[in-house]
C-alpha cells in the first residue's frame, strides 16, 4: 500500500462515517486516491476535502502521542477476514471494508487467526457474567485470542476471562482507538492497550454514538473465526453481530439461559431457529472451532450403574424382588413371569453380583440395587 493511499484512507475517514457502503465499495473498487480525487475535483466537496487533509495530519500527530498505527488492506498485519465484508452485503445501511483500522496495543492483527468473538448483554446477569468469564478463560488457554467491545456486561466479562489467564484479548470500539468508552473501563481498556489490543475504525477522538456501535459489529464478527453469544434479548445490539457472523459464514453459537429468563430470549432464537448451534462450555466451542480431529469430546452419559451390565432376564427378575420383606422364588417368579427354577437360577446369578441378598423369610434387593 503507497503512503498516498494510506493518506487518502485517512483522509476519506474524516469525511465518511464508518460502514458507509456506497463509499467503501468504491474504494474496494478503484482505491481511495481515485475516490478522494474525485471528490477534491467537485466544488461541492472540495472544501471539506481540504479541510479533511488537515485533519488527518492532525490524526497523525495524535496517533504518535497515544501511540496508534493505521492498518490498510495490504498490510502484513491486516486481518483477511475483513476482505469477506466486500461480499456480504448490508446490515441497517452499514457494511463494506473498512478503510483502515487505528490500533493501540503490542498484539499484531495478523496474528488472531482462529480468534473467537464473545458478545451480550451489557444488562447482564450473574449467571451470564460467570458464563462468557469462564468461557472465554477456557478458549484464551487453549491460544485463541477472544474478541469482544469492552462494553459492560458480557462484553467485559469475556475480557476479564482472558486476562485472568495471561492471554492477550482485542477490544474493538465505537469511538476512536485513543479514546476510552465507557468511561469506567478506563483500566481495563488500558491493560488491553498494553497487553493485547483495542481497535477501531474510528479516527482518532471520535465519539462513540449509537450507530457506530451497530457499525462496528460487523469487525469483530468479520476478524474472528466465530461468535460465541450469551444472554442477548430479543432486540439485544448482540443479535446485530450474529446477523454479521452468519452472513460472513462463520461459525454462531449461542449459550442458552433459563427458559424464563428474558436475557436468553435472542439467544434461544438463534438456536430454536437453527442460526445458532448451542454450547454450554468452552470446551465445546473449542470443538466446534477445532480442525478435524481436534478437541473432540466424549458425548456425555450418565454415570454407569451396576444394573447396567444386567441381562435382560436378570432385569426382568430384578424388578420382582421385593425392597422390604423376603419372598420366595415361586412368588418372585410368578410377578415376573418366569418358571421357578429359572428364576431361582436367575437370583443365585444377581445374589453373586451383589444386587439381592437371601435371609430367612427369603430374598430381597440388597443395597446395590437400590441406587
């Protein structure tokens, strides 16, 4: 990429807002100098070209201070997974590659292949916080980086659940990569910053507004391999970021919630609907995540009881004996249905297991069968 495109990308940042497809798609068509050419040769827009060539100097100076760089397409360390955006169409007007990323942090974005985005709820709840912590801390131990934006809720908690096991973590804003939103997560998007680190595509100092949130969302579905998501309700920003992640063809995954609980709602959706596959744990996404062979785990049973080696008739006489008082052989054979020599041969085989006792007054289930 020319220091000319990387200009004009910066520039055109100033005057477009983020996600602004018409004008993304033209850039991926003809590049950002022949778009911004375009729009300097117009007296309608050439003054706010002029105006934003000095603002992105501006950008410049103040990327210097906070210590931001400016990743293009073509960049060693840009994301590929980003280039999939051209393709996937618009959400609520907002889409197309983005012009550039602004990055705070040591962690390089080409080296968060296999990552995985966890999103929510900021409303969450002390059920769905433990989830996406522990969920998290299990998929950044394996060496998947984990995806969120930093907002509260769930959003937090999967940072947190990264962090509490050394791995780096990536938090993409709505506002610029200089800047802290919300406010209370200054220490935790300052640990990020010097640990992983926190993106956007926002220029330097740019507010967060509602929009940008909705725009945004289609990075961190774009950037990362899939998307885990816990509690989101039924108009939950979260279920904007699983719209991306299906159309992107990645892998969406839901954790479900109690049936009542209308912090699940959108996520029960997902899965009813079969957007979504459903998970319970991490290492459940690592298996859905994982290369063939990879992470697989056993499908889970009960636990093994002594009446399951049983064979059929020894069942069938099982069910006869009584709990409390003995009974005889004919009485037990006549309730199950048996001869009598049969089931008396059938008792000495389960009295050898352990499952029936004889005494006095005759047999009864002993206490492994019982349980």
């Amino acid at each position: 990429m020319t220091d000319a495109d990387r200009l004009a990308r910066m520039t055109l940042g100033r005057i477009v807002e983020p996600g602004r497809l018409s004008m993304l798609g033209a850039v991926t068509d003809v590049g950002a100098v022949a778009v911004l050419d375009g729009l300097r040769a117009s007296p309608e827009t050439r003054p706010r070209v002029l105006q934003a060539e000095v603002d992105a100097q501006r950008d410049l100076e103040r990327a210097a201070r906070a210590g931001l760089r400016f990743v293009v397409p073509g960049d060693e360390e840009w994301p590929g997974g980003l280039d999939d955006l051209a393709h996937a169409g618009p959400v609520q007007e907002r889409g197309g590659v983005p012009l550039g990323l602004w990055v705070r942090g040591p962690l390089r974005l080409d080296r968060i292949a296999g990552s995985l985005a966890v999103v929510g709820s900021r409303a969450a709840t002390t059920y769905g916080v433990d989830i996406a912590r522990e969920l998290a801390a299990d998929v950044a131990e394996s060496g998947r980086v984990v995806v969120s934006g930093a907002a509260y809720g769930i959003d937090q908690a999967a940072h947190r659940g990264a962090i509490s096991v050394d791995v780096p973590t990536v938090a993409v804003l709505a506002c610029g990569a200089d800047s802290v939103y919300p406010p209370r997560h200054a220490d935790l998007l300052a640990h990020i910053a010097t640990t992983g680190a926190v993106v956007s595509e926002t220029v330097p100092g740019g507010a967060a507004m509602r929009v940008r949130f909705l725009t945004r969302n289609r990075l961190i579905a774009a950037m990362t391999e899939g998307t885990v998501v816990v509690e989101a309700a039924l108009r939950s920003g979260a279920l904007n970021t699983a719209n991306w992640a299906g159309r992107l063809n990645r892998h969406l995954l839901g954790v479900p919630g109690p049936v009542t609980s209308a912090a699940s709602g959108g996520v029960h959706e997902l899965v009813r609907s079969g957007a979504a596959g459903l998970v319970t744990s991490g290492a459940e996404v690592l298996e859905v995540l994982g290369s063939a062979g990879e992470h697989l785990l056993d499908r889970p049973r009960g636990r093994d009881r002594a009446r399951d080696a049983l064979t059929d008739r020894q069942r069938v006489v099982l069910d006869a004996v009584p709990l409390g008082r003995g009974a005889s052989p004919l009485s037990i054979a006549r309730v199950a249905g048996l001869t009598a020599d049969g089931t008396h041969a059938t008792l000495r085989e389960l009295e050898v297991t352990g499952m029936v006792e004889e005494s006095a007054d005759g047999w009864r289930l002993a206490a492994l069968a019982i349980d």
